[in-house]
C-alpha cells in the first residue's frame, strides 16, 4: 500500500483538531506518535534525533543531520536539519517565534524542558492526548500491518510449540522465537523479548527466561509478539506435557471461560472496564482469584497503548480498535496458565488476528 494518502489523511486530521482547540504550535516529541505520523517503522527512545512540529496547519520535521529520512517524509512535510549551529531551540525559535508551545511534557526530561522554557522564553503547556486518541482507531494501512505482524506470530507460536524438546532451556526457547520470527521478515526488540516460562516460572507473570529445561511434565507458557513496520502482535499460549492432572485441567478451563466471558462483554457494550469485570467474575466463579494484570491492553506502534481494559476504562472502544484479551491464573510455587490473542473490533465485527 502507498503511505502517502494514509500520512496525509492523519496529518489533516490532526491540525482540524488542532484548529478546533486553537493550539497554534505543538512540537510532538514521543517516538510513537512521530512513527505513526510520518510512516516510519522505528524512531530511537534513547536519542533525540526527530520530531515533528505542527504549526498553522503546516508541518516541519526536525531532525538530526548525522540521520537519513525516508524519500516519502519529503512529501508530506518540510524537512529541517539540525545541527550544533542550528539546534533545535533555535530552529522553534524561528519557526513559533513567541507562541505558546504545547508538547508532551511526560516525555521531556526536566533539563529538556527547562532549556526549552529558557531558550524560548515563551509559555509551554501539555499538548491533550489528540493523537494518543487518533492512535486508538487504526486505518487501513495500520489493520494491514498487525494482521501480518499477528499471522506471523501465530505461526512461529505454532512452530515453537510443536519443536519444545525435553532437555531445551527457556533461554534456548526464546532465542528460537526470535530467529523463527526474523527468518519471515518480522523483528523482536529488547523491549518485548519472548517470555519462556517453565514450571513454577509459569506463575510470575513478567518471568525472565533462565535456565531451568523442559522435562516430560512440564507446564510451559510462552508469550511473544514480533513486528512488522513498527506494528506489533501479542499472543499467550500455556501447555502442559505429558498427562494433565485434574488441577491444571480446572484452571485451563477456568482461564478459557474468563477470556470467552470478556469476548461477549466486548461484543455487547464494548466498555473496558465492563469487559476486565466480566473476565473478572468469571475467575471468582470458577473458584480463583482476581488476576494481577488487566484484562487486556491496546496495541500497535506499541506492545501496550490505550486503551486499557481495566476497571478504569469508561470510554468505549472505537471502531477499528485493535487490542488484546489474556486472562490467566497463577499459582505460585505451582503454575500458571495465561490466554492471550490480538483481536480486532471494526464495524462491530470480533475478529482474532492471532490464530
């Protein structure tokens, strides 16, 4: 697909919403949000190097003269290198001369915002979560790349599953996940690394894989999600090898009950925190307790954006959301059993993009 009209259509969008909240200068520092504007697949969370300023319905892109932008960036905004004789402070300068600027105050550092305040001498003020908000409901373009992010996951979750051997370590695991994901084009980041849990691991939620190795009873939960042009899927599977006892069949069961009972929450009143109390009470009735993580949690640009299916999330899902379900139970010092799929809600149609 060309990025062009998608780029095009998410930028006039947003200086509408802008006009419409009289912000005149809005300089967008987060990584994720320059990625989703300019159509880039990966922008650096440890170097200043780009971002984006929105003025008078005009966009510019700021960004480091020792990095090369992608041809398409060219057409859809003007392009300005920085430099030591031409930092950025200067360059705002110039650009929003003595408006007010509105940024993403919770990204800057505080010697970035008061080397801002003092070389700008103007006001600065949080920018409102309008693209956070324009994130929730993806386009076209954006629906494409989780679905090939997500079929590729499924497979190499399927492939993974099917190769566990006795004797394998989580270590071993993992770094099978991220080859069999790099093998199709996909990639996995430090950030998001495989989670490779065996035994009693299973029931720390964030384990770190180690070397504890697959015996022939082994429970085994894996949770990874690989990436395609930024994009990222997020699937949770849990075996058990050999015979399952009775207890392991009852929190499976139990597990699969809470994720179906979020499905048609989602599906009747698409509420968050409707949907992360349906799963909830599912769990108590079924004889467990309330599981230490949300219900769910938007996905994208990031492994987890909003919206967030907890307690606290009243405002509906959009259309064309994309987002995960991963009940689980964890029994420590025994096991723990996580379900997790990316799915996706578009024209009130439930559809798992992990399969």
């Amino acid at each position: 697909m060309d990025l062009k009209p998608f780029l095009h259509a998410r930028l006039h969008a947003l200086h509408k919403d802008l006009r419409s909240k009289r912000i005149d200068c809005y300089l967008v520092t987060k990584p994720a949000h320059i990625q989703y504007l300019l159509g880039l697949d990966s922008v650096s969370h440890f170097h200043r190097e780009i971002f984006v300023l929105l003025r008078h319905s005009k966009t510019f892109v700021l960004h480091s003269a020792l990095m090369a932008l992608p041809d398409h960036v060219a057409n859809i905004a003007g392009c300005l290198s920085l430099s030591s004789a031409a930092p950025l402070t200067a360059t705002l300068k110039t650009i929003a001369g003595g408006n007010t600027l509105h940024t993403d105050l919770d990204n800057l550092t505080v010697t970035e915002y008061q080397q801002l305040a003092s070389k700008l001498g103007t006001s600065i003020k949080e920018a409102p979560p309008i693209i956070d908000d324009s994130r929730q409901s993806k386009d076209r373009l954006e629906i494409h790349y989780l679905r090939q992010s997500s079929r590729i996951t499924g497979q190499v979750m399927a492939k993974a599953l099917k190769n566990l051997k006795i004797g394998s370590t989580e270590l071993e695991i993992k770094n099978h996940i991220i080859s069999l994901c790099r093998e199709r084009g996909a990639d996995i980041t430090p950030e998001f690394e495989p989670i490779v849990a065996i035994g009693s691991h299973s029931a720390i939620p964030h384990h770190q894989a180690g070397s504890r190795k697959v015996s022939r009873q082994s429970v085994v939960l894996i949770d990874f999600g690989c990436q395609v042009h930024g994009y990222w899927a997020d699937m949770t599977r849990t075996i058990k090898l050999g015979r399952p006892d009775r207890l392991f069949i009852k929190v499976e069961n139990a597990v699969k009950l809470s994720y179906q009972a979020a499905l048609r929450s989602i599906l009747e009143v698409r509420n968050p925190a409707l949907a992360d109390q349906a799963a909830t009470d599912s769990l108590v009735d079924s004889g467990f307790t309330a599981m230490p993580h949300t219900t769910g949690h938007g996905i994208g640009l990031q492994v987890h954006e909003p919206p967030s299916l907890n307690r606290l999330g009243a405002v509906p899902l959009t259309n064309s959301a994309v987002f995960t379900i991963e009940p689980g139970i964890y029994l420590p010092g025994k096991f723990g059993i996580r379900l997790e799929n990316t799915l996706s809600l578009i024209n009130g149609k439930l559809s798992t993009l992990t399969v």
